[in-house]
C-alpha cells in the first residue's frame, strides 16, 4: 500500500474497497448502535478493519483526530433512540460567546449525520464556532490514531485523517450546506478570508503534531463537498487549494504522502493537484456522479506525478452486477492504471447498502488474480 502511494511499483497491486459503515455493520452482525455512534462500545477502527479482514482486502483506516480537553468540556451531547434504527444525539457547544445548537442523527447506514447545524447567523456564530473549534493542536487527542496504527500493523495502511477542505469545513457546519456558504463567501469576504487564513494555519498545525505524536505514514485530507460540480473549480482553486499546498509541505517535511479524497469530479483539477503537492487521490468517480469516463486518461493526464486508488463503481458494478460484471470492471482498471505502479485498486466511493458479498469477494479475487507486476 505504501508504495503504491508513493508512485513505486509494488509486488502487486494493493486491493482495497472502501467498506465505510454499511458494509463494515453488515459484516459484523451486531446492532449498528453497538458498533458506531455514540452507543459504541467498540472503536470504530476495529469494526472497519474487521471488515477488510473478512474479504481479504489490503485495509485503509482512517483515525481522525480526537477532541482537546477543552473542547470535550464545551460540549454537551444527549443522545437517544427515535425509533429502532435510528439514534438523534443533540449537541450543545457552550463557547465562551455563547451557545450553538446542532442535531444529528446516526443509522445502520451512516454516522453523524447533521440534520441542524450550529451555524445559522453568519459571522456571528461562525465567530462563536471558532471559540470551540480552534484550539491548540499540540492538545488535541490523538490515542485512537496510535491504537489503529498499532492494531492494524502489516494488514494496511492507516491515515489519520487532519480535517477537510475549506469550503467544506464551512459547508459541514452552516445551516444550509454549500449553496449558503458560496453566499457567505460572496457576502462577508473580509471576515471568510480571515478565517481561511486561520484554518489553514491550524490545519497545517494539526498535520504537523500528529506526525510528531504519531507514527503514521501517510496523512488524509476529505474534501467532503469541495467537488465540482458542487463549487465551481475557480472557487476550489481560490480557497481549497491553498490548504492541499499548506498540509502536503508539513507532509513532506516528514516524507510521508498526502492522500486526497476528491468528491466529484477530479481531472478537470488534476494540474491543482499535483501543483498542491498531493501524492494520491481517489476514489475517482465515474459518470453520472464523476469526470473519470476513462481511467487510462487519468492515468496519462497524471504522467506519474499522483498515485491513483478507485474508479470501480460501486452502484452499477458492485451493487447491480454479477460477479463476472465485477471481475471485468477489476481486469478493465487494472489495465487502465497499474502500468507502472502508482495505483490502488479501489472501489468508487463507498460500497453501499445491499451490496452483495459475492461481489466484494469478488473484486478482491479478481483484484489478486490480474494484478501481479
């Protein structure tokens, strides 16, 4: 895994679906309260890395960084059960500029999913999320980075993940997600680049302690909704790239890759990115919901500058077909992308609900099978 994403050619190529919360669940038998939320006894690291272990796949964990005690003591969560598959937690931020609301709601499919925001009076209770959100990075938890690093060893590769993109940063946490937050930047500049300025500092902070307290050997940056088509690549360019460039220096100052995973569409962005310093993207998403129609396009567009992980659709492919249609799709990226090293053989995003195990023990057989160098 690693040197496939520092652009070496491997043995083979590393085998790795994204089995985020619905496949990890259906894997583990148990109640999804059990396993993920806040009713979990276990931590999420294990449940997912359990998951690739099932299906013989090379592990990708991803062990964000945890609150500071400062942080934990703003926060009041009360969280219980709407119905039977349904957990809503709410949360209080108590700043000291005063309080912020949010919802969220957490099912056998996804974790955390915020329904109310705590950003809904811009800049003001930005100004107040910031009390909370800012703090010193040298304080900020990272016990569950080290535990997954060492749980997982030689079964893959763990990467911390150090926060998102700007635009989604703000995105994640406003009151009407991206389409009000393009307004804000439109209408409160002064104040948006003051903060940008801020995020970026601590995010390239953060990236720099968690080297420093860690042994991890790769760093991941979300880009959660900075994709086009969602922003436009001007708006990603002006705000998004900067803070690629700031964390992939810290990144390289250790020498260890920087890992993007890019929404939407990614090689109308592909001189940004290797421009940024990013070292691999994924997960490469086809049409309807990506640009990538043509993986060895990508792979030619990239000239070797980025690594590649992805583009197996996990809907029409995974989802929809037969082991056969998977075992094509696998043996068609493979030969696409492989050449060369530099390529993980990943699914498209997510692995989704209902998905057939036959399929994914599928991808991971055929994924043996073609991709010995």
């Amino acid at each position: 895994m690693l040197a496939a994403y520092k652009r070496q050619v491997p043995d083979s190529v590393p085998v790795s679906p994204e089995l985020w919360d619905a496949t990890a669940i259906a894997v583990a038998r148990r109640p999804f309260y059990e396993l993920v939320g806040p009713f979990a006894d276990v931590p999420w690291w294990q449940t997912h890395l359990a998951a690739f272990e099932y299906f013989g796949a090379d592990a990708w964990i991803v062990p964000g960084v945890g609150r500071s005690p400062r942080q934990a003591e703003m926060v009041v969560e009360k969280s219980a059960f709407i119905d039977d598959a349904t957990v809503e937690t709410d949360i209080v931020y108590n700043t000291p500029q005063g309080p912020l609301h949010a919802i969220a709601r957490t099912t056998s499919d996804y974790s955390g999913w915020l329904i109310e925001h705590p950003v809904k009076q811009f800049p003001a209770d930005m100004e107040r999320y910031e009390c909370y959100y800012f703090d010193d990075p040298d304080e900020a938890d990272v016990a569950d980075i080290n535990e997954a690093i060492a749980g997982v060893g030689e079964k893959g590769l763990v990467t911390p993940g150090v926060g998102e993109l700007f635009t989604s940063f703000l995105a994640t946490v406003r009151e009407g997600g991206m389409v009000q937050t393009i307004y804000d930047l439109n209408d409160y500049p002064e104040y948006c680049w003051r903060l940008h300025a801020r995020y970026v500092e601590h995010i390239s902070a953060q990236t720099r302690v968690v080297l420093e307290k860690t042994r991890a050997q790769a760093i991941f940056v979300n880009s959660g909704y900075s994709a086009p088509p969602i922003i436009s690549p001007a708006v990603y360019r002006r705000f998004d790239v900067p803070v690629l460039k700031a964390v992939s220096e810290i990144c390289h100052q250790f020498n260890v890759p920087l890992h993007l995973h890019q929404h939407g569409h990614v090689q109308v962005l592909v001189n940004d990115l290797i421009g940024a310093g990013v070292d691999i993207v994924c997960p490469l998403l086809p049409p309807p919901q990506g640009d990538v129609a043509d993986l060895g396009l990508l792979k030619r567009l990239t000239a070797g500058k980025i690594a590649l992980k992805g583009n197996v659709d996990p809907i029409e492919v995974l989802l929809k077909g037969s082991p056969a249609d998977v075992e094509r799709a696998v043996l068609l990226c493979i030969e696409a992308a492989a050449e060369g090293g530099g390529y993980i053989l990943g699914t498209a995003d997510s692995t989704v609900v209902g998905t057939p195990f036959e399929n994914i023990h599928a991808f991971v057989e055929a994924g043996r099978k073609y991709g010995r160098y």
